[in-house]
C-alpha cells in the first residue's frame, strides 16, 4: 500500500438519538446518529414514523379523499 494517503482513523463513541452508544473506527472525531439498530423499525418490529416539518401531514391532507389510504 502507498503511504500517506489513507485518511487518518479515530476510535469514537457514536451516539444514537435513542441514548444507544456504540464503539466504532471512523475517519470522523465524533458522530451523531439519528437511527440505529436499536430504533430502526425493521429490526424491532414497531412502526415509526420520523416526520421532518410535517410532511407526513401534508402527504395525508393531499391524498385524503384520492382514496390512497383507504384500507380495501
């Protein structure tokens, strides 16, 4: 391998939103992270949803009567 090219690596405790704390290797001092396996629904089974500025509002008011959401 060359050397001096490779960007230079920190061990690092990523924090989660939902307090879970992990250990990793990365080429960043610090990370924040908004999901992890703990919280993402597909690994506990629990929808949520993460609406930024009301989006999911906006979405359920524009197709309220198309018949989008209607359960068949």
């Amino acid at each position: 391998m060359r050397k001096g090219i490779h960007p230079k690596t920190f061990k690092v405790i990523a924090k989660c939103a939902c307090g879970a704390e992990y250990e990793i290797e990365t080429s960043k001092e610090s990370l924040r992270l908004d999901i992890c396996a703990k919280c993402h629904p597909f690994f506990t089974g629990k929808q949520k949803i993460v609406d930024t500025a009301g989006r999911v509002e906006k979405f359920k008011r524009r197709y309220a009567n198309s018949g989008y959401n209607k359960k068949k």
